[in-house]
C-alpha cells in the first residue's frame, strides 16, 4: 500500500546485530530474497516477483559487522547434511 516501513526494518536489523554480538554468532543463514535479508538477491519493490542483484538492510548490516551470511539456497554442502 506505499507504507515505508524502513524504520521498522532498521530496529529488526539491529536488533538481529545486537543478538549476534551479544551470543558469538559469527554466521547466519537468511532468506533469500527478502528486502531485509536477501544476502544477494532482493525484490524490485514492484510487487511483480522480480529480483535483482542486491542485499536487504538487514544483510548488510550483519555483513558490514563481520557476520558470514549464507541464503537457505546457498548453504554449504555440509551444512545441508
């Protein structure tokens, strides 16, 4: 409906950074896809199912601060197991 949601976005990365930090966590896997955790694909933001070469705010932020991002398509073959 056109609402912008950045600020709700930005208190769950945060939030998502602040959790990561405060038990270890060196590594996530994310959705792919997601404006806010697409790690290497993101939507348009047309509605339409497109993707596009990108990171949601949230990959970012975790990826800027030293997280290992992996999408849940991407996942190492040992991990899959």
């Amino acid at each position: 409906d056109g609402t912008d949601c950045t600020a709700e976005y930005t208190r769950g990365a945060e939030g998502a950074l602040a959790l990561c930090q405060q038990h270890g966590i060196t590594a996530a896997i994310l959705k792919d896809g997601s404006p806010s955790c697409g790690s290497t694909r993101i939507y348009d933001g047309t509605h339409t199912g497109t993707k596009i070469p990108g990171m949601g705010l949230a990959a970012r932020l975790l990826s800027d601060n030293g997280i290992t991002l992996y999408s849940e398509v991407d996942l190492p073959a040992d991990v899959k197991e």
